[in-house]
C-alpha cells in the first residue's frame, strides 16, 4: 500500500504525477505555467485527465539564473495553499532539495517532498518526518543540485541506484517517515549518461523487487533525445516507450507531462498483465 496524504493506492494501481512548473525557464514548456491562473488552469486539466498527484517546481533542474530559497518558497507556497484549497482530494508534491522550502510547503499544505538531489540537504527527511509527509528518495550519482553530469562513470550503476537510494529510504523510516509514504527513484538524466539511464531502465526490475515503490521520472527527458536523436517536443513516443517497459517492470508512480497519452500507455499495460480489465469486451461475445 502507498498512502501519501488524503490518498491510498492499491498495490497494482499505477499513479500518474503530473508535472507542474512554478518556473520561467523551464526546459519543456519555457515558463507556460510560471502565471499562476496558468498553472491553476494545468492543475485542473491533469486531475481531469487522471493524474492523482499534482508535483509542483520552482526551480529549473539545470543550470539556468541563481534561484534562491526566498524566491523558491514565494513561486511555490502560495501555490500549494491554493491548490490545496481547490482540489482536496488531490496529492500535491514538491520538487525541492531545500529544508527551507520543505518546511514552508508543508506548513501550506503539500503531501510530499520529492527531493530529486539525492539528499544533498539531509536535513529535508527530517522536515519529512516532522510533518508526516511522504518522500521520494533519488539517487543522482553525488551531483550537486543544478548541474549537468560531466565523464560520469560507475562500477554497476543499478548496484549504485540501489545502495543509495534504499539507504536514504531506510533513514527516512528511522527519523520517523512512514514506509508507505516512502518512494524510490533511479533519477533517469541525474548524474547518469544516456546509457546509464537506458540501463537503469532495463534494470528497473531490480529495483521493485527491494519492495520500496518506485517513481520514474521520464518525460522528455536528454535519455529519450540521444537514444532517439529527437529534441524535447519531439520525445514523447520515445518517453511513453519507456513508460511502457517501466510499467512492465513494476514502476508505480509516473513523473510526466502529457497526462492522458500516459493514462492509456498505463491503462493498457495493467490490462496486459492483468491487473485491469478492458473497457469494453464486444470481439468476438455476439
């Protein structure tokens, strides 16, 4: 079971987070969602189309203009109240690395902090236990935050996504996050070549069977450009190939931008293992 704020999720249930960025310089949408009735507006038509978690941004995750945690907690707390205001029943996450901006988020009423840096601000776990909110815990290879990876090399990189992010999780639980708002994630791009990242894919069976849920972020991202030589608004059959194998290997919540093309890649793929039935049966009954 994966319970993260007014929501519970069953174990076969694949869990859409739809992205949305707080943010001017965006590397997908350039800022379309910065104005907040935009970004309001996005809210409403990702829930509409499925998504049960809502991951709010206010920093571009590459290097781009110094962001600090002021202006970090003014894009994003606001938010938070507001969405938390109009839609209940929705899970909001937070895209920070910062124990500031967590504490801030969490007093305005997120559900969950996705720290994408792999713990560089240690301190984010306790704001997460403190509050009783869930946390994703990635691994990004020693990176620090916002910076691009450079001659990048691993022994096993799997070997190393696991060390690193079942021993994050493992101190979540001890400083008083529950298990069941506890996630993983591989960090496709972070800290990782393009074959790291198509090789944690590959792997990602690996990490399901430590029993932690597993979040990937895939949408668009520089792994499904190379592999595809294709540029960001070109990636998304590239990205939903990826959700395909990653739902296959038993991911449960996926990161995205495109919603309902999401939906369906998932909706198809709980239906081939089983685990959903078609939504209408008419071939060959009559």
């Amino acid at each position: 079971m994966l319970r993260l704020g007014p929501r519970e999720f069953a174990a076969n249930e694949p869990v859409i987070m739809a992205i949305v960025n707080r943010t001017p310089d965006s590397f997908y949408d350039q800022g379309a969602t910065f104005a907040e009735e935009a970004a309001l507006a996005r809210v409403e038509e990702a829930v509409a189309q499925g998504a049960g978690i809502i991951d709010v941004g206010g920093v571009k995750a590459g290097p781009g203009a110094e962001v600090d945690a002021a202006e970090e907690i003014r894009r994003t707390v606001g938010f938070v109240a507001e969405v938390r205001r109009r839609f209940p029943d929705v899970v909001i996450s937070v895209d920070t690395w910062r124990h500031e901006v967590g504490e801030a988020v969490c007093a305005a009423g997120a559900d969950l902090l996705n720290d994408a840096w792999g713990g560089v601000d240690p301190r984010l776990a306790e704001v997460a236990a403190r509050h009783g909110v869930g946390l994703v815990c990635t691994h990004a290879g020693g990176a620090r935050p916002r910076t691009r990876p450079h001659r990048v090399s691993y022994d096993d990189v799997m070997a190393d996504i696991l060390r690193v992010t079942v021993g994050l999780a493992e101190r979540a639980v001890g400083l008083g996050v529950r298990r069941d708002a506890v996630l993983i994630d591989p960090g496709h791009d972070f800290g990782k070549s393009t074959r790291h990242s198509l090789e944690a894919t590959r792997r990602l069976g690996e990490m399901t069977a430590t029993g932690w849920p597993v979040l990937v972020s895939l949408s668009h991202k520089d792994f499904v450009g190379e592999t595809l030589d294709r540029p960001v608004k070109e990636r998304l059959l590239g990205t939903l190939a990826t959700t395909a194998v990653s739902a296959w290997l038993g991911a449960r919540v996926y990161r995205v931008h495109d919603v309902a093309e999401t939906r369906e890649v998932l909706d198809m793929v709980a239906a081939i293992a089983g685990h959903r039935p078609p939504a209408v049966a008419r071939r060959g009954l009559a």
